[in-house]
C-alpha cells in the first residue's frame, strides 16, 4: 500500500501504456481470435486503471486543500520537472477518465471492424494524456498532456469517424491548437519572471496586475476554446457528429471537462485580479451560450448535433458557476462537469445504439421506440431527465447549486441562466417524444431489436451513477469542498468576507 500511495497516479498513466505495448504485439493467424483478443487486453487495461482510480478516491484525505498522491523528480534540467499530484478540484475529474474508460472499450466491441488494434492503442494513449492532464502540477507538462491529447483524438475522429471524418478532424485539431498557442506564449513569459513552471509555486506568485489581464486572456483563448464557449464552439458539433460513438463519449465526457477544469487550475488562482476583471465578459458568453446553442438544439434533426449543442450550453452553467466565485457556484460548476461527463456521455451511447442497428442520426426515421425497444427507451428518458435535471438526477445538484451562486452574485445572471434549464426541459423532451414515441409506423424501425446483455453492461453502472450522485451528492461534494474554500479565501478574500457577511445577517434575521 505505501508503494501505492507514492506510485499511484504514475501507475494510473503507466497502466494503459502497458496495455497499449500488450495491444501492439498481438498476433494470431486467425484475424477474429487477434481482434477479440486485442479488445480483451484494453478492456482489462481500462477496468486495472478503474480500480486504481478507486484506489486513489478511498485513499483521498477531503478534509485538507492540500495536493496528495505527489510525485516529483527533475526531468528538463532543475527548473522542469516531472510534477504529479491531485487535489480536491482534479481528483474527481481522474476517476471519471478512469470510469468512462472500460464503458467505452465495451462500446466499440462490435461496432469497430477495421484497425482495431491502431484504435485501441490510440484510446488507451488517450487515456493515459486525459489523466496526465488532471495530475500535473508542472506547468510545462501539463500543456504536453494538454496538447498531446489532441492527436490520439485527432486519429480517432479522422479515421474511423463519418463521411467528413477529415474535415471535422482538421477544424477540431486547428481550433483547439491555434487556442492554445498563446497559452504556450503566457507559459513562457510566466517562466522567465518567476524562474519556475510549478504550479503550486506560481498560484503564491502575485502577478503584476496589467500583466495578469494578458496572461489571463492567454489563458482564456485556450480554455475557452476547449469548454468550448460561444462562438469557438462550432468545431464541437462537426467533431461530434463525425466522430465514432466511444470518440463522441470521451470527447464529451473527459476532453470538454479541460477547459474548465483550467479555469480552476490556472485563471482563478493565478490571475486573481484579471478574473474579477473579466468576469463580465464570461457571464456575457455564457448566456449567449446558454440561450442562443439552446435555440439551435431546438430544431436539429440529426440526434448528435443536438446533444452536441446541450453541451454548449451546459458548459455555459459551468463557467457561470465558477466565475461568481463563491463556494456554491464553483462547487455547482465541478458537479455539473461531473454530471454531463456520465449523462452527456450515455446519450452518446444511446446514440450508438439505433444508429448501430438503422445506420442513421436522422430524428425523423426513428419514432415509437418505446413499442419494441422497451429496456432501451427507458433508458435513453432516464438520461433524457438527468440532462434537463429532474430532481434525484445528477443533474439537478449542479445546475441547483450553480443558480444559487450566480443568485447570491447578482439576480439577473441567474435569471438568465435559469432560462437554459426551461430551454434544455424543451429541446429534450421535443427529441423524446419524436425518438421514443409516437407511432411505429416504420418497417426497418420495427425489425430493430432491443439491448443486447454487452449494452445493458454498459448502460447499467452509468445509470447507478446517475442516480448516486442526484440522491447522495456529499459524497462526492465533500472531496472537493475544502479545496474550494481555500481557493476564495486565499485568492479572492474580499468576496469570501462578503459571503461571511451576508450568512451572519441571514442566521441573525431568522
């Protein structure tokens, strides 16, 4: 066990790598054996890596802000170093990439005829960069992990994706790159003032404040891109759309969760002052966000391009939530983050499913699903709830607790905000009742069967999830809270005086 705890989140990155090596020297002259045995090999792979991440949550200390599970060794020269470590902001965001792994590998099981062996190495190197990205605690390494991402994913959209698989593997590798120049600049420039690319280090260095509002806008270009907010966002959909349902799961579930997962890691407490400054302007996207790709969700009628615009507007809440910088509010936003990861990415799955079965995203070829595809329509309104955020869902903790931050922030963002939950209530429900019921009146649609026991598997721990964290959400709301409140109290005082202020008028006036 001690051996765990001091190789614990390096054994999480090897373990896929190994698996990944295992992947690449299977041989058989039978080719099905090789396939079958290559899937065998990553799904053992995801489920070992699973069980660390178990590991690392039964073994994280919530009551401390500090960083556990740290490993340090010098890597370029004394200044760069290989930095690992996670707290209760990034621990959370490790075990979902671990969660969703083994999910997805089970999902491609079938689906996935040619190059089975490339595409399982480049989601298990993929696996290995997503956590690599929520661990580093050096600046230099988390952009290798941050971009390194990228090209796993990359070939997962541009080979194995839809017909416009190239087109949507270009803008998406273009649009997250290009943001992501400039944060490389501030990387530099943050570098050579303080002589150190260590994350805890640079979050106690106070940046002069004309210089935190470039950094910070450096900062910005790449996370924003990423989340992605309004109006970088259009690569989402056509990345969605084009890509294979286990790359639409991650995409949605894990590499969204980056941009906001930055604004914790970097804006927030580096950049302070530039935050409060440029606070407006994210509450601003946020609601064009919220309202405008809402609207548009409104009238898709391809299934994945109206998910994909959910969540746009979902990651709207997000930021809202962490830029109101009270405890509520970013608590809300990594909640919700946690939450879209798991339904987001089993209304992808769900997806999967019909479009595994008819060959096609089309809302319109589909409709009574519910007479012959029983176990599967329920399901697919199961996550259809969680997404609007029914009460005893994982999705109404975090939106609840976003709109009481932004509340508490200033009434009016929430009451803009609060018109995505009624927008999301109509764009799902509108795709529930044209998906799921109405007349069965097709003959292909008829001759559609219901799961299979492999996608029951898959859907079964999700729908365990969601439900846990709608009806015991402190357990997964008491990890992150001490960290949470270190980050307002240390770095934005004032409004954690304020917030003090206004609970001891609230218990006195009572």
């Amino acid at each position: 066990m001690i051996f765990l705890e001091h190789y614990l989140l390096s054994l999480m990155m090897l373990v896929p790598m190994i698996g990944a090596a295992f992947v690449l020297i299977v041989r058989h002259q039978d080719k099905e054996i090789e396939k079958r045995n290559i899937r065998w090999v990553t799904l053992l792979a995801t489920l070992f890596t699973f069980a660390l991440s178990i590991v690392l949550w039964m073994g994280f200390d919530g009551s401390t802000a500090d960083f556990q599970f740290v490993e340090k060794y010098n890597w370029v020269g004394d200044s760069i170093s290989y930095h690992v470590g996670v707290d209760g902001i990034s621990m959370l965001f490790v075990v979902l990439t671990a969660f969703l792994m083994p999910i997805v590998v089970l999902a491609s099981w079938e689906s996935i005829e040619t190059r089975v062996k490339e595409y399982m190495i480049a989601f298990l190197l993929l696996e290995t960069l997503m956590i690599g990205v929520f661990s580093a605690l050096d600046i230099f390494l988390f952009y290798v992990f941050f971009e390194g991402g990228l090209i796993p994913m990359y070939l997962i959209i541009g080979v194995w994706g839809g017909l416009n698989r190239i087109y949507a593997s270009f803008k998406f590798f273009l649009y997250t790159l290009l943001g992501s120049v400039l944060m490389l600049v501030a990387v530099f420039y943050m570098f050579i003032e303080t002589g150190t690319t260590d994350i805890p280090a640079l979050m106690n260095h106070h940046f002069d404040t004309d210089i935190q509002n470039l950094l910070w806008l450096a900062f910005f270009a790449s996370f924003a891109v990423k989340m992605p907010m309004w109006p970088v966002h259009t690569w989402l959909p056509d990345a969605h759309v084009q890509a294979p349902t286990a790359g639409s799961v991650i995409l949605a579930g894990v590499l969204l969760k980056m941009g906001g997962y930055g604004f914790l890691r970097f804006s927030l407490p580096m950049f302070p002052d530039a935050t409060q400054h440029f606070a407006w302007l994210i509450f601003g996207l946020s609601i064009i966000a919220i309202i405008y790709t809402s609207l548009v969700a409104l009238v898709q009628e391809d299934i994945k391009k109206l998910i994909a615009y959910s969540s746009v507007a979902h990651m709207g809440f997000v930021t809202i939530g962490i830029f109101v910088l009270n405890a509520n509010g970013i608590e809300g936003a990594i909640f919700t983050m946690l939450s879209h990861g798991i339904v987001s990415g089993a209304l992808f799955l769900c997806v999967g499913v019909i479009y595994d079965r008819l060959h096609t995203r089309e809302i319109s070829r589909y409709g009574g699903l519910s007479v012959n595809m029983k176990i599967y329509a329920t399901i697919f309104v199961i996550f259809s709830m969680a997404s609007v955020g029914l009460p005893g869902t994982s999705g109404f903790v975090g939106e609840f607790l976003v709109l009481n931050g932004s509340y508490t922030y200033n009434s009016w963002v929430a009451f803009f905000a609060t018109t995505g939950v009624v927008l999301g209530a109509a764009y799902m429900l509108y795709l529930v009742r044209r998906l799921v019921f109405g007349e069965l009146d097709k003959d292909d649609v008829k001759a559609m069967p219901d799961l299979s026991l492999r996608e029951k598997i898959i859907f079964l721990p999700l729908i365990i999830v969601v439900f846990w964290m709608g009806i015991y959400p402190n357990s997964f709301l008491d990890p992150i809270h001490a960290s949470v409140e270190n980050l307002i109290e240390t770095k934005f005082p004032v409004v954690a005086a304020e917030a003090v202020a206004e609970e001891a008028t609230a218990a006195t006036s009572h």
